[in-house]
C-alpha cells in the first residue's frame, strides 16, 4: 500500500496546496513528491488530489483518505515514543494552543510553573481562534487546546478549568458596577470578528452591530489596544477578570449587572482527543491550572456562550 514517506508527502500537500511549497517542507524535489503522490494515487486506484484547482483540492477520495493517514501517522509515532521512554531519554512534546484572550494573562503565569514542575515536557504554545483551535485538534496539529466554552465534541475530552467573570474598562467612572441600560448608551470597543469575547460581549451588552447611528467604529485584534482607545477616547470595553492589568488601572475595572442582576463570566475549558498518548500530560498540565485558578466572583454570574 503507502509508505510512511508517501504518507507525510500527502499531507504536506494537502497544507500548502502547491507541490513546490510541500516539496520544500519535506526537503525533497518537486519531481521527487510528485512522482511519490502520483505512485500513491495508483496504488489506491484513485486520485487524491483535483490538479484543475489552484491551490490543489481534494477530490471526495482525498478527504476520506486524510483523517485516515493522520491516524496512521499518528499510531506509527507511538513506537518511537515507547523506546525512547524505556531508555529514558524521552521529553515528551505538548503542543498547546490557546485563545489570545486567555494567553495573554495564562501564559506570563503558568509557563515558569510549567517549566518548573514538569522537566520532562517540552511545550510548544501558538495563539489562534477557537474555530481555528478546534479544527487543529481534529488534523492533530495540536495535542491541547485552551478555550472559552461549553463546548461538547464526542472525539474531545473537555475539562473545567475556571469560570472568571468579565468586566466593563471604565477609566470615568465612579461606581462599582454599572448597568446593561447604562452601557448601551456608551460606545463599545470591540475584538475584531473571530474573538469569541466579541460575541460574549455583543450578547450580554445587547449591541446592535447593524446600528451605526451616530458610532464611529475601531475593531482592535488584542485587549492591550482597545483598552489604550477607551483611555484616549471614551467608551468601554470588556476585560477578563485574570486580564494583568496595571495595579493602577485595577479600580478601572466594574462589575456589569444585567436586569435580572446577573454579571457576565466564561468558563475556561481544556481540550483533549480522548485517544491520545499524550493523556497524562495533558491533565497534569490542566490540573496545574485548576490550583493557579481558583477564586470564585463575589456577584452571581451568568455563563455566555462564545457562539452567542
């Protein structure tokens, strides 16, 4: 059938969608990768690629075929790990990727904990959104992922971490906590679409994107930047309850009541494929969040859906 080389030729392909950007990732000629993919395609006795696209898609064949050789790949790496733990010089790799949200403050505080403790894993830690973060679990790009939930998948084993509420940034501000009215009639600084605090925040603060009636718009790709828009120019904006803000622009930050009392919180999840032989390491890196992350809102919080 297909080599283990072939395998990898398939997939590099199947990422870059050009024969010459996949045949530099595998450190082989085109020619070379081609021919390979084309002997593939003939012992399968269907094509795996559509060549008339540009970038190359998969044919129907080619995305069955896929999830197929990543678990294969994934199987045949497993007995390179076993002689390596056996000798002992194993360090296993956890490639965890996290919603910018929650790296921007969790990875500053767990990496030296993580360091520390766990000498035996080598992490490797990338931002994405969540959509991107879940469909990386599924290609086993990552082993872990760090999200704002719920979210159910049957091949994911999913984790509570933490629930944190979110604030309102009010630099102008003197009370403790303010209204969803109140709040309605400000104007709103927004994460750029993609950002599930985006939706969380559209949602409990009952904004309507489609009325532009006097607004004038700026949609930031990190907290840092709307936070500095809100200082120079009015408005608010939403900030997690673990955000590492300045110790001087703590009092900047209130509490949100709904109408029926509410504040907004999220809950921090962890996920996982429950087949995976990196299981051990990924709860014991989970469970070092759970102790860092343990306080508990003073208000009664309302938990909001990412996906609005």
């Amino acid at each position: 059938m297909l080599s283990i080389q072939q395998m990898h030729y398939i997939l590099a392909l199947e990422e870059t969608g050009q024969f010459q950007k996949a045949s530099e990732r595998c450190f082989v000629t085109q020619p070379t990768l081609s021919m390979q993919i084309k002997k593939a395609e003939e012992a399968l006795g269907s094509s795996i690629f559509d060549r008339s696209r540009n970038p190359l898609e998969l044919t129907e064949f080619g995305q069955h075929l896929l999830p197929i050789l990543r678990d294969v790949l994934n199987e045949n790496s497993k007995i390179g790990l076993l002689k390596d733990r056996i000798s002992g010089v194993y360090k296993e790799h956890i490639r965890i990727g996290i919603i910018p949200t929650i790296s921007v403050f969790l990875v500053p505080e767990m990496f030296g904990i993580w360091k520390s403790k766990f000498p035996d894993i080598q992490l490797t830690i990338e931002e994405m959104k969540t959509h991107e973060l879940i469909e990386a679990l599924e290609q086993k790009k990552i082993d872990m992922a760090l999200i704002a939930g719920p979210y159910h998948d049957s091949q994911l084993q999913t984790i509570h971490l933490f629930t944190e509420e979110i604030f309102a940034y009010l630099p102008n501000y003197s009370k403790n906590s303010i209204s969803v009215q109140e709040l309605s009639e400000m104007q709103p600084w927004l994460l750029n679409k993609g950002n599930c605090l985006r939706t969380q925040m559209i949602s409990f603060c009952e904004i309507n994107e489609s009325d532009k009636t006097g607004r004038w718009d700026y949609e930031g790709g990190n907290v840092e930047i709307l936070l500095k828009m809100v200082d120079l120019n009015g408005g608010y904006s939403l900030v997690p309850e673990n955000y590492l803000l300045k110790p001087d622009a703590k009092d900047r930050l209130k509490h949100i009541i709904s109408s029926k009392g509410m504040s907004p919180a999220r809950e921090i999840i962890g996920c996982y494929p429950k087949r995976t032989i990196k299981k051990d390491f990924c709860q014991k890196l989970l469970r070092e969040i759970q102790l860092k992350y343990t306080q508990v809102s003073k208000n009664e919080v309302q938990i909001i859906d990412w996906k609005g």
